[in-house]
C-alpha cells in the first residue's frame, strides 16, 4: 500500500489542510487541532463555554485553512489563513494568525473535550471579534499552548487502568448509543490535542470508493468529510482495516535515514451526522450524499461496541518508545504487520490483548497487583 493524501486540521472541526509532508509525534501531526472555538454563552447557564464542532455546527465548513511558511521556514514564524467562505460571496473574509502563537499575556483557561480536560489560552482580540461576526454570536478561540488532554475511553498502547467512568459515557457527546467505558489514562509523553479520541486516524480509498457506490453515477463522496490523517490506497479490499491491529509506513523520500514508522491501531472510528454536511452551503444536504449516515447504517454499523453508528477508519496511536524525529509523506510504502481476529469493540480490548499486553494491565499499588477488568460496563 501507499501513503496518498495527508491532513491536518489546526483549528478543530475547519477544513482540512492537505500536506505532503510532516514530522510525526505521539500527539499527532504538528499542528493538527491545536485551536478550538467556542460559543460563549449568556450568564446564568450552568455553563459558560460550549464546545463548537461541525457535527452541531454545520456552518464550520465554511471556513478554509491555510499554512504558509515564513521567509526562513521557521516554525515559529508560520502563519495560519482562515478564509469564511458562506454562500453569499461578498461576505466571505479572511484573517491571519501565528501557527504558534505566543502565550504571554494571553488568559488561561480549564476547557473540557468529552469529560477530558486541559489548560488552554483565550487568544483574544481580534481573533474572537473576527470569528464572532462570522458566526452572528459570541465565540472565543481557544489555543492549547503546551497542555495535551488525557487519554480517555481509547485503547491506548501505552494505557493503564486508572479509574471507572461515570455513567454517562465521555463519547456520547459525539455520537450517541455508545456503553460506558474504561477510562485510560496514559503514561509519559502521551496525550491529545482537541482530537477526539486519538492522534491519528487512518483510512483507504478502497473502503471510499465502497461508501460512494451508494450514490448516484458521477457522485463522489469527499473524503475529506471523514477527516482522516493519513489516506493509504492499495488495500486489498474495502474495510480491510477494521481488522488491522499494527501498520509500518516506509518512508521513500526518508529511505535510509529513519526507520518505519509503528503505529498500533487500537479502535474502529464510529460515524455520526458530520458527513452529512453540505461543504458549500454549512447546512445538512439535501443531495444524495446529504443522507451518507444513513446509507452507510444499512451494512456498516459493524461495531457492538458502538451499535448505532456506521464505522468508516481507524484510531492509531504510535507504538511505545517510536522514535519521534522521524517524517512521512505522500508516496511512502505501509504494510500491516498485525491483524485482530475479529473486529475490535469500542471500549474492549480485543481477544488476546491482555495475554500480550499484561505488562501494561498490571499495576503494584498499596502493595498489592491490580488486574485491570476492561470489559465495558
């Protein structure tokens, strides 16, 4: 298989930016969805911040991402582009930011993604007037600086079992039907950015070119509605990857240089009404792929652990101890080196995992060895 297509997404749930090159880290991509917006809502409610994504907030589509170099190519002097771009074109606007922002003097704030909380900085002005017009209410843009969520409901490479979570699951702000899950909390550099579940999303063409035989003759599905990070073509079959347990990608223009890339794909992703979105006009379609969840519920709702969503890609994570200075660009070679019997079950470790993952199942606490129970309750 190849790598064909690249993406990051600085500000969560904009569109997508295509790249062809990029360094890799625990954390995914550099760049990939360091900002976030949120709605300010009016005093009195129990809450003062909402969480802005595309799957409640449609006419996010409308906004276009661009990174541009600096003159030497430093990282710290790379600008981010955000172009508006609504249906009436005379109030389409643009606006300009650092990539990488400095901190000082910017307030700090505790935000929370799906029960998972993390410091980040209020960018202020004119950031949040520029983005409140465009919207018609009261928005701030949050950047992450430094800070990283923790891991939670993920099978993550390096997790081990800290603690139940409440009732009410962490995922079913993204999609609903979903059981409670353990809670995993990861150990050393590991952590995410506003990613919702992991650093890297991996999907193939083939299994797109399946999604768009429900359409009509001479419509596509985008792929960029599924908001993948890294798009391989060559799979064998459509939704080979349900079953992929660990993936090397061999870097071309690296050859030599660097070793393969391990990533250990840990959890099949769960589909909710996002793909529906018309990218033109920021509002559900109304076209043949305007109805693409339900269309893919038919066949694709192939995961117990998430029974109501149709599964389109899969969650990776680095493997342990990778070494981070290394690239992966469009045209590199991926192979799977492991594959699960079975599909995996969001929120359950897949048949064998903790025969071979007992290490990282086993803490010494008070004195005593607690066997992590990572059946979903």
């Amino acid at each position: 298989m190849k790598v064909t297509q690249l993406y990051t997404y600085p500000i969560k749930s904009l569109r997508a930016v295509p790249i062809t090159s990029t360094h890799v880290s625990p954390n995914g991509f550099p760049y990939d969805r360091r900002f976030m917006i949120f709605k300010v809502l009016p005093d009195g409610q129990e809450e003062r911040l909402r969480r802005m994504t595309i799957t409640s907030f449609h006419q996010m589509a409308l906004f276009l991402q661009k990174i541009e170099p600096s003159e030497d190519n430093a990282e710290m002097g790379k600008t981010l582009t955000v172009m508006y771009r609504p249906p009436e074109k005379h109030k389409g606007k643009d606006i300009s930011m650092p990539l990488v922002p400095s901190i000082v003097g910017l307030e700090q704030l505790e935000v929370e993604l799906h029960q998972s909380p993390t410091k980040a900085y209020n960018m202020g002005e004119p950031y949040n007037s520029w983005f409140s017009s465009c919207f018609g209410w009261e928005v701030i843009l949050v950047y992450l600086g430094p800070h990283l969520r923790p891991v939670l409901g993920n099978l993550s490479p390096n997790a081990v079992g800290d603690r139940a979570l409440s009732t009410k699951s962490w995922f079913s702000s993204v999609t609903q039907g979903l059981p409670n899950l353990l809670a995993l909390k990861a150990k050393g550099e590991e952590g995410l950015t506003f990613a919702d579940c992991a650093p890297y999303l991996i999907v193939t063409e083939e299994s797109l070119k399946n999604v768009s035989e429900r359409l009509p003759d001479g419509m596509e599905m985008d792929m960029t509605k599924f908001r993948p990070n890294i798009v391989l073509s060559g799979a064998s079959s459509a939704y080979e990857e349900d079953f992929w347990a660990g993936l090397k990608i061999t870097s071309k223009k690296h050859e030599g240089e660097q070793q393969p890339l391990d990533m250990v794909l840990t959890q099949n992703c769960a589909r909710c009404v996002s793909i529906n979105v018309d990218y033109t006009t920021g509002k559900s379609g109304t076209r043949e792929d305007g109805s693409m969840l339900k269309k893919m519920s038919k066949d694709r709702r192939v995961d117990a652990g998430a029974k109501y969503s149709p599964i389109f890609g899969r969650y990776a994570f680095l493997k342990p101890d990778t070494h981070t200075e290394q690239n992966i660009s469009v045209g590199d070679e991926a192979y799977v080196t492991e594959t699960n019997r079975e599909r995996t079950r969001f929120g359950q470790f897949p048949r064998g995992f903790a025969r071979s993952h007992r290490n990282q199942l086993t803490m010494l606490q008070n004195g005593r060895v607690l066997v992590v129970d990572a059946r979903p309750r």
